[in-house]
C-alpha cells in the first residue's frame, strides 16, 4: 500500500515531534546522563571490553535504548489506534448519510 505524499508528511511530522518529546524526556535524560557516566568510566580503563566499566556501560546502554524504543512504539500505536478510530468514524458517519439519504430518496 503506497500512502499519498501529504500523509507520509503528516506520519513524518508526527514522528519527529514524539522524538524531540522523548530526546527531552526528564526519565530518560537522567538514563542517558548515567549511561554518558559509565561510559567515561570506561574510557578511563585500559582493556575496554574486559572491564566492569564496560559490562556497566553496556547495561546502561542498553536500558536507554530500551526505554527509548518503547516509548517510540507505544507512542507510534497510541497514533495508530487513534488514526483507525477516527477513519473508521468518518466512514460509518459517510455511511449512516448515505443510507439516510437513499431512505429519503426512496420515499419521495
């Protein structure tokens, strides 16, 4: 299914305003000041990958990724169905008018 240009506007449009709300998030702005922590901790070591440091900063990466990826998708489903409930809306509403019209057509 190939969407119109303008809607793959407006889903771009919605996309890049919920990643500047979470970029902004307060929750995740202390993750990632923890992961940038452990990650300065793992800097200063000397054999990177065999460090606790590193176990520490990869946890902590991974956690930040997590939350971010999940607020991006319950986000992206919160539009989703939203977007599904207001197209199924206006297509019962188009649909009740054009029963209600044939009904007073047929009953001149």
């Amino acid at each position: 299914m190939v969407f119109p240009s303008w809607l793959q506007r407006v889903i771009q449009a919605r996309l890049d305003e919920v990643s500047a709300q979470i970029e902004h998030d307060p929750e995740l702005n202390r993750v990632r000041g923890e992961t940038d922590e452990a990650f300065e901790a793992l800097l200063a070591s000397k054999d990177v990958e065999q460090t606790p440091e590193y176990a520490e900063w990869e946890s902590r990466y991974i956690v930040t990724k997590g939350i971010e990826n999940e607020r991006l998708y319950m986000q992206g489903l919160r539009d989703g169905i939203q977007l599904t409930v207001s197209l199924l809306g206006q297509s019962m509403f188009e649909e009740t008018n054009a029963k209600a019209d044939q009904s007073i057509n047929a009953n001149p």
